[in-house]
C-alpha cells in the first residue's frame, strides 16, 4: 500500500465515521445540503474515475453492481430515517438502528466487490471514485426517498406536527409536548428577566 493509496483510505474511513455519527444524531433537514451531497460526491467520482474504465467491460459491470447495490441500500435506508416537524414548522431527522446496520451492510458489499475487482485483475474499478460514486448513489436514493416522506406526511391538525416515522405516518404528541413546555418556560424565562430590567430602571429613574 503506497501513501496515497493509505491517505485515501484514511480519509474515507474518517467520512464514514463522521457520516455515520450524524446519520444517528436528531438534526435539522437542511435542503440544500440534501441536493448539493450527492452532487460533490459525483463530481470527485467523475474526476477521480480512470477514463480507461468507461472503455472496459469488466469495469463496467463492477460499477453498475455497485451502483444498483447503492441505490437500493440507500431507498431502504431512506424508509429507516425518522422525519418530524417541530411546532415551528421546521423539519427534523434521525436515523435508527437499521439505518447503521444498513450502512454497515454497504460498507461489507463494498469491500467484497473490491475483493473481486482485484482477483479479476480490474482494481480500478473499486477505487477512490468507485468508492465516491457507491456514496453519492446511496446518498442520492436515502435523500429522495426521505424527501418523498416528508412531502407525504400528513398536514398539521390542531395545531400538532404531522410526523412521518419509519414507514408511516404518526403523530409523536408526548415528544411535541415536552419540546413546546420547554419553549414556553424558556419564553417565560426571557420575558420575566425583561419585565425586572424595566423595574430596575423604573426605580433608578424615580429612586
């Protein structure tokens, strides 16, 4: 293993981690972000591409297996993810446990077919921008089909957040609740430090 062989895996195990990590955490749908990823991902895998592997069967074939295999783990992937909306109106999402497991299984498939692409003498397909190119897919497939939950979920009733949950639709009402007490006491807070700044000026004005 040369070092730029090393440094590409090192970064790529350092983009998993950090992928993996958020991938679990509650944050903001952003969008934007959900377009533009997969994009980046396919510009580097265009340019880190060997322009001989358009001309090769063999590479051909491992790229369309990896890309199939990536789309498809990346749909399921995108039913796993959990998407709500907070009483703003403002779109949050979480992965679960079959979101890793699933990220898991694709991290597996990827370094079987680089197995193969080896003894097949065809290494250059399962390089850095095969590897760019399984990501932007998966990315792809998980961002539309959580794209397409969100835009099915159900409209707000009453006032409460219609939630999409793993394959359906639900409304998580305990989980809302608690976040809008705890806005109102932080509301409460805020106001309650005005209201006694105002005081305290009052008395200097008049003390």
């Amino acid at each position: 293993m040369n070092l730029s062989t090393a440094a590409d895996v090192l970064l790529i195990a350092a983009a998993v981690v950090w992928v993996l990590a958020r991938q679990v955490r509650a944050a903001r749908v952003r969008p934007r972000l959900m377009l533009l990823a997969p994009l980046v991902l396919a510009y580097f895998w265009i340019r880190g591409l060997p322009a001989s592997s358009w001309h090769v069967p063999a590479d051909l074939g491992l790229l369309a297996a990896s890309a199939v295999l990536s789309l498809g783990l990346g749909a399921w992937r995108g039913q796993t993810i959990q998407v709500w909306r907070d009483a703003d109106g403002t779109w949050w999402r979480r992965g679960s446990a079959l979101t890793l497991v699933l990220w898991g299984v694709l991290i597996v498939a990827r370094g079987l077919l680089y197995g193969v692409s080896v003894a097949v003498g065809h290494r250059e397909a399962s390089n850095l921008g095969a590897v760019l190119l399984a990501l932007a897919l998966s990315f792809a497939a998980q961002n539309a089909v959580t794209a397409l939950r969100m835009g099915a979920a159900r409209p707000l009733v009453g006032g409460q957040p219609a939630v999409s949950v793993g394959g359906g639709d639900t409304v998580l009402r305990p989980r809302l609740a608690a976040h809008d007490r705890i806005r109102d006491r932080r509301h409460e807070r805020i106001q309650a430090r005005r209201q006694e700044r105002r005081e305290r000026r009052e008395d200097r004005r008049f003390g």
